[in-house]
C-alpha cells in the first residue's frame, strides 16, 4: 500500500463513532445490569468500530516489506501487535469508572505468531466476525459490553500507530508538560512513565507507559490529567 497514511480521517472516524456510542450510553447507561444489552444501533457501531481497527492495522502492516500477505486476518495483527497490546489497559468513564483491558484475552499467549491465535479470540471480535457474516441473525451479539470494549482496543491501536501522531496532537486528547509530549506514544523509553501523560477521549483514558505495569498495581499520579482520572486514581 502507497500513499501517507490518512490520520485524520482515522481520529475523525474514531470520534464519529465514539459520539454515537456516547448517543446510546445517554439512554442506556452502562452498569452490571446493562452489559448485554443489545440494539440495532450497536450492531452499527460494532462494525465501524471494527472495521476502523481492521483497516487501521492492515495499513500498518502493509507499510512493512516484511509482510508480503495479500488478505490479513485477526490473527495476523495478533502476531504483528499482540505482545504490545495485551497488557494495555485504560479507564472507561461509565456510571461509575471502570478499568477495562481490550486485548486481556491475547495476555496469556505463550508466543505471538498467526499459528498461535487459536484461543486467543476477544470475545468483542468475536462477535463483530458473527455480525460481519449475517448481522440479522446475529445482531444480538452486539451488546453494549462488546461495543464498548471495542472502541477502547481501537483508542489503543489509534494511540499506539506512529502514523496517527502529529494527527493525535492536533485533537485535545493529550495531557501533559513540555513540548511534542505526542513523541511518547511510542512508549519506547521507561521514562515515559515518569513523564505523566495521559490521553483522554470523551470516553477513556490512557495513562501512556503504564500498560505493562499491571491493572492491579498502584497508581501513584503526579501530573497534569482531567478531574475524573484524578478522582478515580485516588479512590483506587
């Protein structure tokens, strides 16, 4: 594949479907009881979402002399990006916050290879591969649990793509000191961590070089982040 990569169309993508996720979670607020909700409109908003990260990951890959396959599967990107994306968690601003890990289920993976994915399947996917391949049938499948978890592991893919990051720093998702604090999306340094970022869409946050901390691990926040990340961080 030739050409720049369209970051902006991708972050406008992205927010377009966040705001029709916010649209349902005004009607139907997410808590336990809610979780398998489903509704015509997340059938909609779980394919997008979907095929926005399907799209996004094989423009990546392609841009790779290593990978020479014509038709990329889910399976492909868990090999190419699974050892990143497994740890990664982020805060989903529901009824109450809730931290969510996309890509839990890739966490256990002895070796990240194609041959490999078999039992690694998220469960979001799942469901956008049954919507996929009869939506009618199966639009049940598109609840609010998956819809949710979906657009979180699409932020992340979004966040992580270094063809995404001057595009990223034009929007209002970034908080943190200095100047070009986009260059740390690649998270390649361990000072990353100390350098206090997050970054914060409508519905999450990420607090960029914690992801292989571990959810379970203190969270000793000492920069600059929304309220409701500081409210969260202090009643863990």
């Amino acid at each position: 594949m030739s050409g720049a990569c369209p970051a902006n169309s991708v972050i406008s993508s992205y927010i377009a479907t966040e705001d029709s996720l916010l649209d349902v979670l005004r009607v139907v607020p997410y808590c336990a009881e809610h979780r398998h909700v489903w509704s015509p409109r997340l059938v909609t908003i779980t394919l997008e979402t979907c095929s926005q990260l399907d799209s996004l990951w094989k423009y990546e890959a392609r841009q790779s002399p290593c990978v020479t396959k014509k038709d990329l599967s889910i399976a492909d990107y868990f090999a190419y990006y699974g050892q990143y994306m497994a740890p990664q968690w982020l805060v989903f601003y529901g009824e109450e916050p809730v931290m969510l890990q996309p890509y839990e289920e890739w966490a256990n993976a002895t070796r990240y290879a194609t041959n490999q994915y078999a039992g690694h399947e998220t469960a979001w996917w799942g469901a956008y591969n049954a919507l996929k391949h009869n939506r009618l049938e199966n639009q049940s499948a598109a609840t609010l649990e998956y819809a949710i978890r979906a657009l979180a592991g699409l932020f992340l893919a979004i966040l992580r793509c270094e063809f995404c990051r001057n595009a990223v720093a034009q929007t209002d998702w970034l908080r943190g000191d200095g100047h070009n604090i986009q260059a740390n999306l690649g998270e390649g340094s361990p000072s990353v961590k100390s350098r206090y970022i997050t970054a914060e869409s409508r519905l999450f946050t990420y607090a960029l070089g914690w992801g292989n901390e571990g959810a379970s691990r203190p969270l000793d926040w000492e920069g600059p982040c929304s309220q409701r990340f500081a409210d969260w961080v202090s009643q863990r």
